[in-house]
C-alpha cells in the first residue's frame, strides 16, 4: 500500500499549510474538523481503512497515522494557547484613552518665611556676610552663659524656655540664634562677617504676635576697627534694599546682655514715612530689631582678644519682616498651613 504512505506526507503538508491560514479559533477548529472530524476527517478515515491492509503495513502505517494524528492535536493545543493570550478582552480599567488631555498637576511654591530669608541672605551676601548655621538644640553655655547671661536671668526660666532633660549638660531648645556667634568665633579668626537664620523657640502663650516657634537672623561682624557707624551704613543698605526704598534709621539705647552699648533698631514708618499715623502710633518710627557692639565678655568666651577686635551684632525676627513688608497681621498663619493663606505669595 504505496499510496497510503504518499498520500500520509502529502496530508502532512497539507496539514501543516492549513495550520498557517488558520487565524482563529474557528480556523482551528476546521483545521480539526477537516482532518480529525469524526465521520469524514481524513486522517481518520485512513485510520479506518487500515484494517483492509495486510499485517505487516498495518502496523508501520498504522504507527505514521497515529503520529500524526498526535502532530495535528498538539499543534492545535499549542496555537490555541497563542491565540487565547492575544484575544484576552481587554480590561475596561486598564484601558486609557491617549488623546485625551491631562490633568494639569497643582504646583506648590515657597512658604513666604523661605522666600523672604532667601531674600535676606542674598542682600547680605552681596555685602559680603557668609551665611551660617548652628544647632537648634544647644546647651546652657552657648545660649545663655558665654553670651553674658548673668545666672539669674530670667531668659534662664523654665517659663520662657524648653529645657530639654538630658544627663550632663544642660541642653535646650535655644531661644535665638545669636549662640552661633560663639561657635563661629571660636573656630574662625577676624574679619568675620556672618548671618545666621534659622528656627528658634520660646516657652510662651501664643498670639496674634507671639509664636512658640519662629525664625530669627542674627549677624555678626568683628574685625580692628568695626564701628556703629559701619553697622549703620550695612543696616540702612539692608532695609533700602529689602523694602525698595530709602528708609531712615535711628538707634535707641537698650541692654541686651550680650552688647555694650545695646540699641534698638528702628526706622522710619514705611506707611507715612515719618510724618506719623496709625501704623506707627504717631511716632513716625517702627521697631526692627535689637543691636549693638559685642561685649568684651563674649569675644573673650569665644577667645578673641577684645584688646584688639571689635564688632557689632544684629538680631532679628523673620516673621516680622514678612509681616511688615506684606501687611499681614497675624504670626500664627505662617505655620497654620491654611492654603487660602499660603496661595496669596
Ligand atoms: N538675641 C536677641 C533676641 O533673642 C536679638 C539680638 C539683640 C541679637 C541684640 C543681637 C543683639 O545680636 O545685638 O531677641
């Protein structure tokens, strides 16, 4: 039975075209119909006639039909597999649409207390300071002690201050950056010129004015002949250029420990300049800071030989500048986190 045998390769390539046209499922199905169908599939019906054959032939020819019949089978196994992974129905959720446009993020901005400090820094840059910064958990000696705090100031207290509770020294959250002085006088020879921002704390009720937690600038310049002249001139440039036009400045004497003499900063009203309204409660002038000419004490706790240097130092309250230069009146909104607030800078 010659025939069986050349018809058997011949259907093999039949099959094997067949497989390729077939596209689909239903492709499959016909390729399976068409061969392995039970009344007039083709394979089976030479399945079928093997019985006419004699012995020998049966079971060589017997055998071939039977791989095939196995070759067809498997392939469809396989190709039915293929074709179920690229026809899964697409998930509804998983499906976006290109085209459409996006949604716009929502941009944040600077806090006004970072923009108004980096505007701060840069003016005094310009002037030639170094920006510096100094731990906000300090010990006893550098917020109080070697600023000349005598012991029984009241600063000191457990009111006004958050001790923290620690073993040996006394450590706190300092309560204004003028510590750093010490620390950058200790490590650095004159000249020196400094500012120093950053977060200090006060133990006290808060208000429309007060804050238990707020930023401060404190400067430091020291060299042979540093006089309240120079700091007149730096600090008259500072607010010209901070609020955009020239303001005049006066010195009041005040004590601060830390100084000698002490002086409260003030300049003329940015509202009425000078002439007297209610924003500066007739007097024509606001209050800025405190200032005034390093104590011989503290360059000695900083081991600077006041013999031969001295300086001036500055402190001031971020918040206020901000306050003062957007009119706002309220110190607790910087930290409420209020976006109708924030949205407005
Ligand atoms: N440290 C002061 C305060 O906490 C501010 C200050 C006043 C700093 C006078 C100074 C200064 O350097 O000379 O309010």
């Amino acid at each position: 039975m010659k025939t069986v045998g050349i018809s058997l390769k011949k259907l093999k390539n039949e099959i094997k075209k067949d497989f390729k046209m077939a596209r689909d499922l239903k492709g499959l199905n016909d390729v399976f119909n068409k061969y392995l169908g039970k009344h007039d599939g083709e394979l089976n019906r030479i399945l079928r006639s093997l019985e006419k054959l004699p012995k020998e032939k049966r079971a060589r020819i017997g055998k071939e039909a039977n791989k095939l019949k196995e070759y067809i089978k498997q392939k469809i196994e396989i190709k039915t597999e293929k074709m179920r992974l690229l026809t899964v129905p697409v998930n509804k959720k998983e499906w976006f649409d290109i085209t459409v446009p996006g949604k716009r993020p929502l941009f944040g901005h600077l806090h006004p207390l970072t923009k108004i400090k980096r505007k701060v820094e840069e003016i005094f840059e310009s002037m030639g300071f170094s920006i510096i910064e100094g731990p906000e958990i300090e010990n006893e000696w550098y917020n109080f002690d070697a600023l000349n705090f005598p012991k029984e100031h009241p600063a000191r207290d457990t009111i006004d201050t958050f001790w923290l509770k620690s073993n040996h020294l006394k450590l706190l959250l300092r309560t204004h950056t003028s510590p750093v002085q010490i620390r950058y006088m200790e490590k650095n020879n004159p000249p020196l010129r400094i500012i120093v921002p950053g977060r200090v704390f006060r133990r006290e009720a808060t208000d429309a004015s007060h804050e238990i937690n707020f930023y401060h600038l404190e400067g430091l310049m020291v060299d042979k002949a540093v006089s309240a002249a120079n700091f007149k001139a730096v600090i008259q440039e500072f607010y010209r250029r901070f609020f955009g036009k020239p303001v005049k400045v006066r010195f009041i004497p005040t004590f601060f420990p830390f100084v000698e003499p002490g002086f409260q900063v003030d300049i003329s009203c940015l509202n009425c300049q000078g002439k007297g309204c209610s924003a500066c409660q007739q007097t024509g002038w606001m209050e800025m800071m405190g200032a005034g000419m390093v104590h011989p004490n503290v360059l000695k706790n900083s081991r600077l030989n006041p013999k031969f240097l001295q300086g001036f130092a500055f402190g001031m309250g971020i918040e206020r500048l901000v306050m003062m230069k957007y009119k706002i009146n309220d110190i607790r909104l910087f930290y409420s986190g209020d976006l109708r607030f924030l949205q407005q800078f």
